[in-house]
C-alpha cells in the first residue's frame, strides 16, 4: 500500500512538473550539453520563483518590477550552450521544441534567420486572447544555442516595462508584423 | 496524693524506647535528606533541560533563517541570471530584426 501510495505520489509530481514547464527540452540536450564548451541551466519552478520573489527589494524600482512579474510564473527553464566552433549541434536537435510549439494557443511572434551567419532566433508566445501564458526564446546561433521557457502569465505591460532595465527590446504583440526572414 | 497528680505521674513516667528506635529516626532522617537532595537535583536538571531546549530551539531558528536567507539569495541570483540570459537573448533578436529592417 505504502509503494503503491509512493509510486502514485512520483508519478503525480512528475505530472506536475511536466505540466507546469509545459514545453518539454530535449532529452539529447544533454548529450550535446557534454560536448559544449559552456552549459547553463537553470530551472525555476514555482516555488522556486516565489522564495526568490521574497528577496526581492519593493524599494529597487528594478526588483520591484520583476517581483510583480515573478508573482503570476509558473516556471523560467533557461538552458544555453556554447560549443568551440560551429556544427557540435544539429537544426534538427531542437525540432521536437519546434514541434510542440505548432500546438494551438503558440505564435510565433519574431523568427529571424539568416543563412548567411547561419543565425536562427525565434520568439514565441502562448496567448489566449489578450492575455499571454507563456514566452519561449529560441536561438540557434552556429556556436551556441539558447532555449528559454517562461511558463505563466506575463503582463504585456510587465514585459515592455522591463524594456531598458533589463534590456528586454519591446516585442510588439501583433505577430503579423513581426515575422521577418533574413535571407 | 490526689488522683489528679497520679495521672499526671501516670502520664509522665518515664519510658524507654523501643529497642529499633534510633536507627529508625536516623533512618527517617537520612531518608527525608536523601529525598530533599533527588527533589534538588530533579530540580536542576529540569531547570537544564528547559535552558538545553530554549538554546537549541534559539539555535535552530536562527540556523533556519539562515539557511532559508541563502536559499532565497541564490534562488534571487538564479531568477536575476535567467532573465538577464533572457533580455541578452531577446535584445540579440531585436538587433537582429532593426538589421533586416
């Protein structure tokens, strides 16, 4: 009864989890991370988020800000790698993030390649109707490839206030304009 | 002699003690200082135990906020570097897109 009440427990936490990062990384990231030069990861789940919302100063008008953003995530999973010279990764290698994000309520609000530099970023963001549940960054750069995942109700206003203090360029939320190919 | 003084008499005769009689008060009386010193001791050690648990209970607490202090720093430090990993990200992407423009 007490493995059975165990195992239910695992299984309802992984659920959990698995729900609130919503979009789920590659396994074989890890087997590229061992062949990258730098590995950053970081996972932040929700309680993770609100003890760190704690610490946060109402007096800093910066810290402030991020607290009041941090209080409606769910999660921010950032995972960037940084390889010695081009081709340690493959495109393909982030296709399954690419495939889960064709899912409904998924725009694609900024996609910019270049073939010439061999760049590929792309901005995606969860909305449902006017309110945004969710912003993934994908950059794929020859050298280094970059994945973040923020799970949870983003303020539009939040987003384009932290414009210039955390240096987060205004996104425009129409993405009918902001789809460009550099080609 | 009137029956008044010879019941005094009576009363006041002199009566030897029972054989036992001294060891049993010295026993009485070791034993009455023997359980003064146990009530003492008890006494003292309860007063220990108490001061044992304040300090540790002070201790533990202080040790928790510790603890709870640094976890919270480093979650702070984590959120502060995701989002600046995520600004860097967002701001190369503008570059990017006021290039193409």
């Amino acid at each position: 009864m007490n493995k059975f009440a165990c195992i239910t427990c695992l299984a309802l936490a992984a659920v959990t989890s698995a729900a609130a990062q919503e979009i789920k990384l590659p396994a074989n990231l890890d087997q590229l991370a061992a062949k990258a030069k730098n590995d950053v990861n970081i996972t932040m789940d929700g309680p993770l988020l609100q003890l760190a919302g704690r610490f946060l100063s109402d007096k800093d008008p910066d810290e402030a800000r991020v607290k009041r953003m941090v209080t409606n995530l769910k999660g921010i999973y950032v995972r960037s790698l940084e390889f010695d010279g081009p081709g340690e990764y493959q495109p393909s290698d982030i296709d399954q993030i690419r495939v889960q994000l064709k899912s409904p309520g998924w725009t694609r609000v900024v996609g910019v390649r270049s073939k010439k530099d061999g760049d590929n970023a792309e901005v995606f963001l969860k909305t449902d109707g006017s309110t945004i549940g969710g912003l993934v960054v994908l950059v794929a750069d020859p050298t280094e490839l970059t994945i973040v995942n923020i799970v949870g109700q983003i303020n539009p206003e939040d987003l384009r206030d932290l414009g210039g203090h955390f240096h987060i360029p205004q996104i425009e939320l129409d993405p009918k304009n902001n789809k460009k190919e550099d080609r | 002699m009137d029956p008044l003084e010879q019941e005094l008499k009576a009363a006041l005769r002199k009566i030897d003690p029972s054989p036992f009689f001294e060891s049993k008060v010295l026993a009485a009386a070791n034993r009455q200082a023997r359980e003064r010193k146990t009530t003492l001791r008890m006494r003292w050690a309860t007063a220990i135990a108490a001061m044992v648990l304040v300090v540790t209970g002070v201790f533990w607490q202080h040790q928790r906020t510790v603890d709870e202090q640094a976890r919270g720093q480093a979650a702070k430090a984590r959120l502060m570097l995701a989002l600046q990993i995520t600004s860097a990200k967002l701001d190369e992407i503008q570059e990017k897109v006021d290039r193409v423009q």
